[in-house]
C-alpha cells in the first residue's frame, strides 16, 4: 500500500525491544516526508538502526502549539508526515493531543499505526482482570496529593493502571497499600522489552517487600496494575453499616437493602450482601481516634 498524501501517520514505535517495531511502522516512517519527535535524538538513533534518513523535526509539550500551523501547512501541501514518541503509543501520556485535536477539528487526516504500548502489555501478563480497566497514567509527585487521588479511585471497581517513574516507586506502592488497603491484588511490571524485565504480582504489602528486597528493583520505568474494588466495599463503609444496623432491627435484610439503596444512591446489591454479613454478625469498624 502507498501512504495517503495530507495525512499524519500516528505512529507507535518500541518501548525498549527494538524487534517489537511493526513492518508497516518502517515501511511509513521511511516514506513519508516528514517525522515529528518527542526528542529528535531519542528518534534520530532509531531511525539509524534501520537505516532511515527522512528528516525528523522537534514536537514536544514546549512547542507543540507552535508547531501546529506548521504541521497543518504541510498537510494542505499534500506532505504524508508521521508523529512518534520516545517510546510506545504517541499521546498515551505523551505529547501530541492538541494537535491531533485540530487537526481533526480541521478536517485532516489522522491515521494510527498500532503497536507496542507498556500498557497493554502489562495487562496482557500481569493475571489481573481485563474486562474492565481504567488508565490513570502519573500519580501526582506530592504524597498528599497523590492520596488524595487514589482515596478518589478505592471505589474503583475496574482494574487500574498506573505508570511510574523510578524515584518514586516506593512511595507509590506505600500509598496505594494505605488507601486501598495492603491485601488488594496488584502487579509491578519493570523495564517491560527490556533486558532486565519483571513482572511480579502478589498483593500491595508483599509488593512493598519485593521491591524492599533488592534495590535494583528500583531502577527503570514501571508500570502498576492494581485489582478494582470489590463490589460489597462500595458499600461498606461506617456510615452505611449503621444505617443497616438500623434497618435490620425492623426489617429483613432485602427490604433493608432495598431502602438503604434508596437513602443513598448505592446498588441493592451491595448493601445486601453487607447487610447479611451484618446479620452473620460482622463487626463494625472502630472509627478513628477511638478505643476499644
């Protein structure tokens, strides 16, 4: 197939196994008249080890607004130009959103060229749920803040995936195991393509001592995979439980269910199945700054 003149060729390049690059990815990028990169040097050294000389120029979150006029002239001239990142997907927490927004918003033509993604291949091997997951890409930097976002995503039934910087990894797990709590089901996946690749999965305290364990676990990028909620602790919290605690004393725990469901927006069945573990006699829990 020949490349479509005016079209910008989204293109995913390896995120560390140069092999991984499609046949179709080479072929495009040695075809078209132009390459923007992340980082032309990062780019530039791959396109050597394939022997491709089409000229790269610069595209980053510095200057991707200045360079949409640019990008969109070419295209107008009937120019096929590609847009790759340092590694993986372009725009999956990487530059090119606003362009790839105006240019659609402008009527020209994007076309993806799929292929490697840390993401999907951390989800493929870490034994986590697939149906269903929500990318949240960078934590924040502060602790606070970042509590505050995962306190935000508990709930969460979806499998969650994070992406996270080596200086950072051990605080990252330490929050995720004091909001989510430290038996939740969670993978680490490390310097995935790479020499040094691992994955390990066990709950978020064990991944905690894992990486604890040998330093050199902390080196690399890193993706975090971490189990959704369950669907009984949507509803189980303090204030539900008493409200439950209540009910059941004059109601059974259908009819309870189903009128805690209408006090506070939750689904009937989770606030069943909580009501007839209260009904088991399932403790409630000590709120903070009590004592037994």
């Amino acid at each position: 197939m020949t490349i479509e003149s005016g079209a910008l060729y989204v293109i995913a390049t390896p995120i560390g196994n140069l092999e991984d690059i499609s046949a179709r990815a080479l072929r495009i990028l040695r075809e078209v008249r132009g390459i923007a990169a992340e980082d032309t040097r990062h780019t530039g050294r791959l396109l050597a080890h394939f022997g491709i000389e089409t000229p790269l120029f610069s595209l980053h979150e510095h200057n991707e607004r200045a360079r949409l006029e640019q990008v969109v002239a070419r295209l107008r001239e009937g120019q096929a130009l590609a847009l790759v990142s340092d590694a993986g997907t372009p725009l999956i927490s990487d530059p090119g959103f606003p362009l790839v927004r105006e240019l659609r918003r402008r009527g020209l033509k994007v076309i993806p060229v799929p292929g490697p993604s840390s993401i999907v291949a951390a989800l493929s091997v870490a034994g986590l749920p697939t149906d269903r997951f929500a990318f949240e890409g960078f934590l924040p930097s502060r602790s606070a803040a970042r509590r505050e976002r995962l306190r935000m995503l508990a709930r969460e039934e979806r499998t969650l995936v994070f992406l996270e910087a080596s200086h950072r990894i051990a605080e990252t797990l330490a929050d995720l195991a004091a909001v989510f709590g430290g038996e939740r089901p969670a993978a680490v996946a490390r310097e995935l393509t790479k020499r040094f690749e691992e994955i390990h999965t066990a709950s978020l305290r064990e991944l905690e001592i894992w990486l604890d364990a040998d330093s050199d676990r902390r080196k690399g990028e890193f993706v975090v995979i971490v189990g959704g909620a369950s669907v009984a602790s949507e509803a189980d919290t303090p204030e539900n439980r008493r409200l439950l605690a209540a009910l059941l004393t004059e109601l059974p725990a259908s009819r309870a269910a189903t009128v805690a469901a209408r006090l506070t927006g939750l689904r009937k069945k989770a606030l069943y199945d909580l009501a007839l573990a209260l009904g088991n006699g399932a403790p409630l829990p000590m709120e903070e700054g009590s004592r037994e």
